[in-house]
C-alpha cells in the first residue's frame, strides 16, 4: 500500500501538558503505539487506521485518556477486525468493529478512572479512519475532525458533536455566532463519558493523489478553512506541510494542544478522480446511535479543560 504520511503534534502556547494523542497503525497484526510513527507493511489487507484524540481533564488526566482510548481502539479493531477469519469481510462487518471499538475505548477510559481517584471524570475525543477497499470508514466523538484534499478543493468529512453544532442546526445561532460563543468548547459526546458513547460513522470513497488530514481542535479552532486548504495545496512535504500548519496555529494563538496526521493516498490501487465527482460521506446501513437535540444536550463536557 503506497500511503505516505506524517504526523505532529504540541502542546500549545497556554497548555501546560499535551494531551493529545494520534496513531497510525496497519491492521494487519502491526502492534499500535501512540505516538509513534513506524513503516508500513507493504501490504495492508485489512487496511490502515489512523486517529486522533484530545483528551480532558486537567493535569495529566487528559493525556491518559487520550491514549487509553487509542490503545484500547486499535486493540479491539485488531481483535474483531483484523484477525478476522471471514474471506469475504464486508462494510458493515468494518463499521460493526468501529462502532464496538468506540464503545469499548469509551469503558476503557472510564475503567482506568475507577482506579485512581486523581483521574477520574477524565475523557476524549476521537476522530478515527479505517483506509480499506479504497473508501475511509469513519468513527467521530467530540471534536478533532478529518478533512480530505481532492484536486486542491478541502473537504470537512466528519461533523463535531458539540453544544454550538446542535444549536447551529436547530437555528438558535448562527455559524459566524458560533466561532466566539462562550460555550464553543463543549462537546456533547467523549470516550469516558458515563452515558453510552454514540459514535457517528460514515464512509467515504478514496481517489488516487487524496491527501487525508486528521487533527484535534488545537488546529481547526485557531485556522479558516481556507487557511487550511491552501496550506496542503501548496504541495510540500507531508512534514514540511504539518510544520507550516502548526506554526500557524501558533502564530493565532495556540491557545489549545496541537495535533495532526497527514496522509498521501498515491497507490495505483486506487482509482483516479473523476471531474465533477462530489465527495460524499454516506452513513451505514446500521441502527441510528442518534436519540435526538434534547437529550444529547443532557450531558457534555469542555474539551478546553
């Protein structure tokens, strides 16, 4: 599989730790390690997951559960996904294995809390891709989000479970209201939260020369789209693109951790684009995790703490 990609991640001009975590990893039997970046197999049947988390809760808390969750992730995608026996393994069955690794990331992080008491109301997002069968299977809780590049035009893929968004969509503010409103930090879903965790999944097909960001809120929070988007068409090195991302988010403010995963989809496997071809994220046939504004207004947590 010829994906080339770099990672980078700070913690900011005002945090005093990073909790933020990423990870590539294939799904082949690779063993995950937060944080660390190693080669690929040549061939990944089972495809690449890559993800980020932005963790919370203060002092080293955040940090735990950002990698707690990832670890815990990787591990059952492994377990459920990757040494799977099924020749014949479908979509649904890789949106099965998502849904029940969330879920599973979530307890893990909540589990780690009952023992110790300095960690415990500890929590994170999650933005993770599974790149298999030329289409990015996605899981989203909270806030970090994945854009796609395709032919210099930027595409925000995932949607952020936060108070703003839902009140954005129920016409109580507006998107411009939304970027200085005093609750823009709070998140209506995290790993580690008491209610059950309700992943939003979704797919997306792939095209030949794709570039796929994931990154926390420490970057989309402080650049425009835009901003964004003529970075990565300026065509750099992956890691000469991240550095240049982050020293703009720096530059206004860096007033979050920092965190970014950046990949080139260049394998001849992967069909060329086609002019005109929208980029459309569908939704799988599986049961709605969705229960409505109202109640997923009745717990969030502050994904600046």
């Amino acid at each position: 599989m010829l994906i080339d990609y770099a990672a980078i991640t700070h913690q900011g001009h005002v945090r005093k730790n990073n909790e933020d975590a990423y990870l590539v990893s294939a799904m082949d039997g690779e063993e995950p390690c937060v944080n660390e970046l190693k080669p690929l197999p040549d061939i990944c049947q089972r495809g690449l997951l890559v993800a980020v988390a932005d963790g919370m809760g203060g002092a080293a808390a955040g940090e735990v559960a950002s990698r707690e969750g990832l670890a815990s992730l990787a591990l059952y995608l492994f377990g459920h996904w990757g040494r799977s026996l099924d020749r014949r393994p479908t979509d649904k069955d890789l949106f099965r294995a998502l849904k029940g690794a969330a879920e599973e990331a979530s307890e893990a992080v909540i589990r780690y809390a009952h023992t110790d008491r300095a960690v415990r109301g500890m929590g994170s997002t999650l933005t993770a891709g599974v790149i298999w069968n030329h289409h990015l299977h996605l899981c989203q809780v909270g806030d970090s989000r994945a854009y796609l590049l395709r032919q210099g035009r930027l595409h925000q893929l995932t949607v952020d479970q936060t108070l703003v968004h839902q009140m954005i969509q129920s016409g109580y503010i507006t998107a411009e209201e939304a970027r200085n409103h005093p609750q823009r930090t709070m998140i209506t879903q995290a790993l580690g939260c008491p209610l059950p965790v309700k992943a939003e999944l979704g797919h997306v097909a792939l095209r030949r020369g794709d570039r796929l960001l994931v990154c926390s809120d420490g970057l989309h929070s402080e650049l425009e789209h835009d901003q964004i988007e003529s970075t990565l068409q300026l065509g750099c090195p992956l890691k000469r693109t991240l550095e240049v991302l982050l020293e703009k988010a720096l530059a206004h403010g860096g007033r979050d951790n920092i965190t970014a995963v950046l990949l080139s989809l260049d394998d001849a496997a992967f069909p060329p684009p086609r002019s005109g071809e929208p980029v459309q994220v569908l939704s799988p046939d599986l049961p709605s995790p969705g229960n409505g504004f109202l109640s997923r207004l009745s717990h969030f947590f502050s994904s600046s703490s």
